[in-house]
C-alpha cells in the first residue's frame, strides 16, 4: 500500500491532531482559535493566503483566488500570530471575526438543540433552527407519509458510514414522466444553511400545494427531486465531534490513520484532481483517492445518471459568498451555453434582490470565485449532458461564515426559494 508522504510540519499537526484530548463531550475544542478576515488587493496577496495553507495548516473557509473579495481564515492558536506576522508583512490588514471560535460554537449548539422526533407531526418541525441528520430524516420521512399523494422519500444510497442519503421525490398530476428538477444542499457537511434551506424548500413544495397556484403548477409540473444532505456522514459528525467538518469520513487508502475524508465535490470524474484541489489526504479540498472513490459523490451521479433524460435543472447549494454560478470549474472556457445560462442566472439572482435585497454575483465558477475541478456541477454540464445547471453560494459575504445565525436560515431560505423559481420560469 502506497503511503502519502507528508512534510515535516504535516506530519507535527498530524501527530497533535491524534494525541490532543477531545474535551468531555467529544467534540472537539477551538478554544483559542481565531477567525480572522482578509481582502487581498494584489495578486501577491493571494499567494501569500495560499501558502498559509502549506506552511501553517491554517483552514481556509473560502479561497483567495480574486481580488477584493473577502477570505476568511481559522488559525490555531499555536500559529497565531506568525500567521499575523505574514499577513502583515505581505500588507495584508485583517480583522478579527472570531477571537475565540470555541465560544461562538458552544453558542451554536446550544441555540440548536435537537427538539424534534419521529412521534412528532410535521407541523411541529422548526425551520428557525438548525437540526442534526437525525430529526431532519425524521421529518422528510413523516411529511412524505403525510402526503403520500404528492412526496415520497427515495434513498440514492448508503455513505461511507452506511447512512442513508436520504431524500424526498415531490411530483402532482397524472403524468409520471415529467422533467425532472434535481437539487443538492449539503455537500460540504459544515455548510449548515445550505442543508436547512433545502429542508425549508421541501415543506414549501407540499404543504402549499393545495393552496398556493404556482406552488400547485410547480409541482404539477415538474418531479422535484431534492437531497437536503448529500453528505451524511459528515454532515453527523458536525453536530457529533467537529463543526468545522467539510469532507466526507472515509479512510484513504493513501494516508495515515488520521486523515480521513476527501472533499466530495472535487471527486466527480471531471479533470479530477486538477485546479483547486489537493493530494494530500489531510486537506480540507482532497480530490480523494480515485474519481467517484467516495460513496456519497457515486450516488449523486448514479441519481442523476437515472433521470438524465428528464433533467430539466439541476442546482447544487453551498455557502457561503452569495454566488449564483454555471460551469466552469475546471477551466476558464466558457460553456457552449453560456448566453442562456446568463440569462437564466440573472433572472435568479433578481428575485433574490427582490425579497430582502441581497445582492449576488453570477458567472462561471472559475471567473466569479476561483477554479475548482471534479465538481458536481461541471460533472453534471459535461459527463451527464444536463445543461442547465447551476452551483449556489448562499449568505453571507464573509461576517458569519459557516455560522450563519439562526435568525437567517428562513430569509436565506425564501429569498434562494424565489431565485429558484425565477430561474425555472426562466428556462
């Protein structure tokens, strides 16, 4: 078995991961590690982020790759202030977001407790709170049974953990072979808002159906298929062990006992593991060992691929930037169908503004954001002949990060809702 050979600094953080006790309740513990936020100004600048990432293990919550947009950084505490040292050697001014990310954590949790269960009625989830896979589960399974006139739950697979990827097929009318709306939340398993609104988007799809005109001819009208955690596994463990979870839980074949996951949105089978993505197992962009080498990245092809034919939209959700994207990742060539998905994005990004002015930028990812390859959505654009397609970064713009408030789950939910729907009257 080939292993990966790691650098010295590697291999340290590597061995401090291991031996440093988990506190009490398993999770594990920032105390003391900072947020801090950066806008790099020159293309120096961004090189400088970068190399952070090698030389300090810091976690790089968005990448650095333009100019004048915001990146937020989580530094350990032991790095702290080389880290600043750099920064401010490269003329690089930063802002503390987080002094102390441990404490805005606990806060999370604490705001968020689990509250619902299977013996509960729908009625009774609460979509002003975040929830763990469990009652999220609980739910789809209770609405679709509750409904089983319009939803039914389908299951595209088991995770790397043998989880369920668990998700809910909405479809009214007579016909059954209608086009076919795919969408994707929680990929990336820290993005909480992501998963949330998914969940949201889901209970606005059935419980309005006999109420609501356009809700009934978007149902009518097309079969919604939604996965609102594409990644189970990790999804669990930031509620369970680590916030700040991204990948998947697998185990490389190429690394240490330590190092587990790859980033299941850079292991499609599209210039795999090209730019923006990385070897090494221990990094937060892992391409993984092998194209599809991970279950979650599988079943969401093995789900598409069934249905390509009458796929009429496929969106992938995020966070966070405020981003309404088309392909390309991979490449700065733009889409042969470029000029309609343009179009289509900005009657998206319209409606967005139109319900509490928040502002996107749409484009290709590679142009609006930076280069990332194997992802689902170019995956989807160029292997699985789907075009129309899209990759949404939701709220916010760098004040929160993946901590998004509580208090913004519904409007961030409402407003990616409306920009869906303009999208697909778009179309």
């Amino acid at each position: 078995m080939r292993m990966f050979a790691l650098s010295g600094w590697s291999l340290l953080c590597a061995i401090l991961v291991v031996t440093v006790a988990l506190p009490p309740d398993g999770r594990v513990d920032y105390t003391g590690y900072k947020v801090i936020r950066v806008v790099p100004e020159e293309k120096d600048q961004t090189t400088v982020i970068l190399n952070l990432r090698q030389e300090y293990q810091v976690d790089l919550w968005n990448e650095p790759y333009y100019l004048g947009v915001p990146v937020l950084i989580r530094v350990a505490p032991g790095v702290a202030q080389n880290v600043e040292s750099k920064l401010m050697d490269a003329n690089l001014p930063f802002t503390v977001v987080y002094e102390d990310l441990q404490s805005v954590v606990q806060m999370e949790y604490a705001q968020n407790k689990p509250q619902y269960s299977s013996e509960m009625p729908a009625s009774s989830f609460s979509f002003g709170i975040y929830h763990t896979l469990e009652e999220i589960y609980a739910y789809i399974q209770n609405i679709a049974s509750a409904n089983s006139n319009i939803a039914t739950t389908m299951n595209i697979g088991n995770t790397y953990e043998n989880r369920p990827i668990l998700g809910i097929k909405i479809s009214g009318g007579s016909s059954s072979n209608k086009p076919v709306i795919f969408l994707e939340f929680g990929i990336h398993s820290r993005e909480w808002v992501s998963t949330a609104t998914g969940v949201w988007i889901i209970n606005e799809l059935i419980t309005k159906y006999s109420t609501d005109r356009i809700i009934k001819e978007l149902v009518d009208t097309y079969e919604w298929q939604i996965i609102p955690s594409a990644n189970p596994d990790g999804y669990s463990y930031t509620w369970t062990n680590d916030r700040m979870w991204r990948k998947t839980r697998s185990k490389s074949k190429n690394s240490m006992f330590w190092c587990r996951g790859a980033d299941p949105n850079r292991n499609f089978d599209v210039d795999f593991c090209g730019a923006g993505t990385s070897r090494d197992p221990c990094s937060e962009i892992y391409c993984g060992d092998a194209p599809f080498s991970e279950t979650e990245a599988r079943a969401i092809r093995d789900a598409i691929l069934a249905v390509k034919s009458r796929i009429k939209a496929y969106f992938g959700v995020h966070s966070f930037s405020q981003l309404w994207m088309i392909p390309y990742g991979y490449t700065s060539a733009l889409p042969h169908d470029y000029n309609n998905l343009m179009r289509i994005s900005k009657a998206g990004v319209d409606a967005i503004y139109s319900v509490h002015r928040t502002s996107y930028k749409y484009g290709p990812i590679a142009t609006i954001i930076y280069k990332a390859a194997g992802s689902s959505l170019d995956w989807t654009y160029d292997k699985a002949g789907v075009k129309v397609g899209f990759a949404l970064e939701l709220r916010d713009t760098g004040r929160y990060g993946f901590l998004l408030p509580k208090e913004q789950i519904i409007p961030t939910a409402e407003e990616t809702w409306a920009g869906i729907q303009a999208s697909i009257k778009e179309i």
